[in-house]
C-alpha cells in the first residue's frame, strides 16, 4: 500500500496516531509519479512547500523570475516526454509563470504550474485577501486546461489530473491551483495515501487509420516534386530512427524547422535547408511531420508557397490541426511515432521516387546558396559582425555535438539559425511557434539540469535582458551553460555615438561579463573572431559557469530581423 509521509503526532483517544497534510500530500504525490525535480521562485505560501519537496529528495531549482522557472519546467518538458513542473506564488507570481505555461502551451510542451493561491471565500467575495485573485479564471484561456484543488483529499487527483492532461494528445501546458487553505489542511494519514494514484499509460499510442496511411502514400507516389517539413512535434516524438529510415528510404528531400535541425544531421545529403525557398515555392506534395502551416510556414499561402497548387499531406496527433490553413488533401491523425510507423509499414519498395529533375535542382540551389553563404561567413571585418562572430561560434560547436545550443534574439536568431550546423535531434530549442524573447535562461537551465550536457546560450543583447539575472542561478547551482552576449548596443542595433538614446538603443560598450564575474562565474570580453572561438573553446573545456561579451559592430542588424513584413506601415510623414 501506497504511505503517506506524516506529521509528529501525539496519540491521544481522541486522535488518531498518524496524520498528514497537504504539503506532504502534494510532495508524496508528485513521487509517486516520478517528478524529480522542481523550478520555481518561493514565497507565501509555497515556501513550506519547497523546502519539504526538497527534504523528500525533489531536486529544487530556485529562479529569480517566475516566467524563467517556468521556462526552465517547459524544456524539461520537450526534452524528456515527461511535464516540467513550475511552482509559484499566488497573484503577481502567479501571472508571471502563466507567460511561459501559455509559451509551453502554444509550443505543444508538457508543463504543469501549480501555483498558491488565496482563500477561496474570500476572493469570491472580493474583500481584499492577500494577493487576491480568480487564478483559475484568469489561466483558462492560455493553457490546455486549468484544475483547482478544493479538499486536502483530493490533491493525489489533482495532481494525477494535471499530470496526466499536460503529456497525453497533443502536450500542452496546465495549471493547478492550490490554495493555501488545502495545503495547510491535516487529514489521517492512512486515509490520504489511499487518496493517491500512480499513472497508467499517460500518453497512450494513438494509432492512425489504415485507409488515412494508404492514401498519403498513394499522394506521395504521385507526385514529382516531393518534400517533407520535420517539425518540433517530429524531434519531440523521438521516433528519430523511424524518420530517418522514411526520408532515406523515399529519398524525398526535407526541409527542417528551426527545433527540428538535427533530427537528421545537417549536412544529410537529403537536407534542402539552404534552398528552403526553391523546395517551398516548386514542391507539388508537401509532407509535414509535427509541423504547422501557422505563420512560420506562411500559413501554406502566399509566395512562399509557388502557385498555390500544392497539396498537403500532414503527420499530426489533434484533429483540429488539419485544415486550419489550407485544404489538407491527406490527413495522418496519430502519434508521431505510430504514424510514421504505419507508413513505413504500408510502403513498398521504390512506390516513392522523387524526379530526378526535381533532386538535381535543390542540389543546384543549395550549392549556388552554400557559396554565398560561405563568402558572407569567411570575410572577417573589425568590428565582428553577426556572420563572422558565428563563423567562430560553428567551428568551437562542430567538435561538441553533445552541447545544448539556446538561441533567441531577432538578428542573433536568424543568423544563427541558418549558420549552426545540428547533427543531433533535440539539441537546438529556440523562441518557437511565438518567437518570443526571453526564453534563454530558463531554457538553459532546464535543458542543463535534465542532461548535465554543456548548454551554449546564444543571446542577443536585448533577448539577455529579459532573464539574464538568472545568471545567478546558473552559478548557484553551477551548471554548465555558456552564455554568448552579442552586444551590438541595441535591440536590432545599436545608435550613433553622438545622438541621443533612442527607442532601441542601450548603454554603448556595456560589459555584461562583469555580470557573472560578480557571481563568481567566468567573464570573457571579446573583440574579434580568434579570441570569441578560443574563449568558447576554453568556456566549454571547464564545463563552468561563464558569460562571453561578443563585442559585434553596432551597425549590424536590421530591425526586426528575418520578419520586417510583420511591420505594420508607417504613415506617411507631413
């Protein structure tokens, strides 16, 4: 039978000699179903909380910022299949991870939040409690789903239900709220074991129909210019060995979304990444494998996408994801993993044979590409720019296929994500379905606490200001992440010396790596391409704590990076 941990009792007739409450209850329940470790930032009244989760063998991650703690859970989430679990304060703290829990929700990664909140009768009532409000209100709109525990006996269900919500389907991000009320209520012991339940098969295969599979092979045989679209979704199923023995079996070219980069390795033959736009435009069936036609495939319209005409086969585990773009003439509803196992299954030999034409003109495009491309990167100006400085940041990474890469930013993004090679799946997590900024530290850490592999943070000077006090943290804990700084003054670039601050412009010559030298971390400032590749080189050789300044031209960088066609139009000045 399932034990509660207990309180120090003494027995009485009146009383029984084991009781427990519903801290121990969350913390025995978490256990049961194999939480290990929490992220979070502590306070009234989840401290008691921590520090129980703590004392029961729960690794505790203390963050400086909710929405960093929680991002740290969502990553955790995405690289192990199990939900990352963010704590919280109520209120205030309370708001501050929901940003991360609807990030990891739009991202499809398994989370749960749960999260203090006030008495209930009291925020009902409106009369003023101590950081008031409707939490659960104001959490259903932006996450999966939004429980409320409202008995210490049924926090073992609470939690059951939360977990079980955020991995199953299509993963997503949940809240639980917990008043302080619950967490403080005693019940007996052997009473509230009985209350607890370990998960059965959270996240049941879910296998697609036959006829489905048979008629997206039978569009992909038809057609002359293949391609496939490996999304996020497709590295987050780990059915790594499956995809691969489908794109090289077909031998159709594939095209990988940014979090998908390494699912096959970057330099595969098969790879038409450096013409991206060629394959997109001309492609007659396109195959997306955990990806979506939202904004970051132009939402399968426009002249993104050629003359319109392509059909669309999509690998998808929701129902509701199929047409919500473009008509989807070969729908695969399924788990990933099943899916693409049932193609492999139904497919016989030679059925898929792209034009040769077709391979030979994506060979043509991406070397015509690769040559521009390998001239931007081998000029070497003074100031460094984003090209040169991750010229260098490529050839310190390509003997470390073990490292962790986090990348966000606007031009730091864009560049990056075209000029790092990935040859491992789930190595690469970046801003994502929302491109939103200040992921980076809470992804570091997350991605650095599941693996204990190096993680290199590449950062744009403003994407570090959102979270880069977790630096602190990064120390505290001593865990091994390098955090690159390109420091070009400015969010997009950087303003004249003589003029005054603008909307985008920050301090000139600022020395973040005096940040983390005050934590007792590692500093670097660097000034040209040999000193950034030795400083990376050495940052990873110590497996320590270390911040690079990566001084870049404060010219470099349009704004808005990669997406100016999201600008609205400025009106016309009179």
């Amino acid at each position: 039978m399932t034990t509660a941990s207990t309180l120090e009792t003494t027995a009485t007739p009146d009383a029984p000699a084991e009781l427990t409450d519903g801290y121990h209850l969350v913390v025995d329940a978490l256990k049961l179903n194999d939480v290990d470790t929490l992220y979070g930032v502590v306070g009234i009244p989840i401290t008691g909380l921590a520090r129980l989760a703590q004392a029961q063998g729960i690794r505790y991650i203390g963050f400086r910022h909710e929405s960093n703690a929680g991002h740290a859970a969502a990553a955790a989430g995405y690289l192990t299949k199990r939900p990352g679990v963010a704590l919280t304060v109520s209120a205030p703290g309370f708001l501050n991870g929901l940003v991360a829990l609807a990030n990891a929700t739009t991202n499809c990664f398994p989370m749960v939040q749960i999260s203090g909140s006030s008495e209930r009768h009291l925020v009902d009532l409106k009369q003023g409690d101590y950081e008031e409000m409707d939490q659960l209100a104001a959490a259903q709109p932006f996450v999966k789903a939004a429980y409320r525990v409202s008995r210490v006996e049924d926090i073992g269900r609470g939690i059951a239900r939360a977990l079980r919500t955020a991995i199953s389907g299509r993963p997503g991000g949940v809240y639980l709220d917990i008043p302080a009320a619950v967490l403080g209520s005693i019940m007996d012991a052997e009473a509230g074991a009985k209350t607890l339940s370990r998960l059965v098969d959270p996240a049941p295969r879910q296998l697609p129909a036959p006829e489905a599979v048979d008629r997206a092979i039978e569009l992909l045989a038809g057609a002359e210019r293949p391609l496939v679209v490996l999304g996020k979704g497709a590295a987050y199923a780990q059915a790594d060995n499956l995809i691969r023995e489908f794109i090289e079996s077909t031998g159709v070219p594939y095209v990988p979304m940014s979090m998908a980069k390494g699912l096959l390795p970057d330099d595969h033959p098969q790879s038409a990444a450096a013409a991206r736009s060629l394959a997109l435009g001309q492609a007659d069936v396109v195959m997306l494998i955990g990806a979506r036609l939202n904004w970051l495939l132009s939402h399968g319209k426009g002249p993104t996408w050629g003359s319109g005409a392509t059909k669309f086969v999509q690998v998808d585990i929701s129902p509701t994801e199929i047409d919500s773009n473009r008509p989807i003439a070969a729908p695969v509803v399924g788990d990933i993993k099943s899916s693409v196992a049932a193609l492999l299954a139904a497919l016989k030999p030679g059925q898929i044979k792209p034009n040769a034409a077709w391979r030979d003109a994506i060979a043509a495009n991406k070397q015509r590409n690769t040559e521009r491309m390998a001239a931007r990167l081998n000029a070497d100006p003074s100031p460094m720019n984003f090209s040169s400085a991750l010229r260098a940041v490529r050839t310190a990474l390509a003997t470390r296929p073990d490292a962790y890469v986090v990348n966000e930013g606007a031009n730091t993004l864009d560049f990056a994500r075209n000029i790092i090679d990935m040859y491992e799946p789930r190595k690469r997590l970046d801003s994502g379905t929302w491109g939103i900024m200040g992921i980076g530290m809470g992804y570091a850490i997350g991605a650095a606490v599941v693996s204990g592999k190096p993680v290199v943070a590449i950062e744009g000077d403003s994407a570090f200001g959102f979270s880069g006090m977790e630096i602190e943290t990064i120390c505290r804990y001593q865990l091994p992440i390098v955090t690159l700084v390109f420091n070009n003054n400015g969010i997009y670039r950087g303003d004249a010396a003589d003029s005054a601050p603008s909307p985008t412009g920050f301090i000139q010559n600022a020395r973040y790596e005096k940040m983390i030298e005050a934590f007792g971390g590692i500093g670097y400032h660097v000034t040209d391409t040999p000193s950034l590749g030795k400083a990376l080189t050495e940052a990873l050789e110590a497996g320590k704590p270390a911040l690079i300044n990566v001084v870049i031209d404060p010219t470099a960088g349009t704004e808005s990076g990669h997406i100016q066609n999201l600008n609205p139009k400025r009106a016309v000045a009179h």
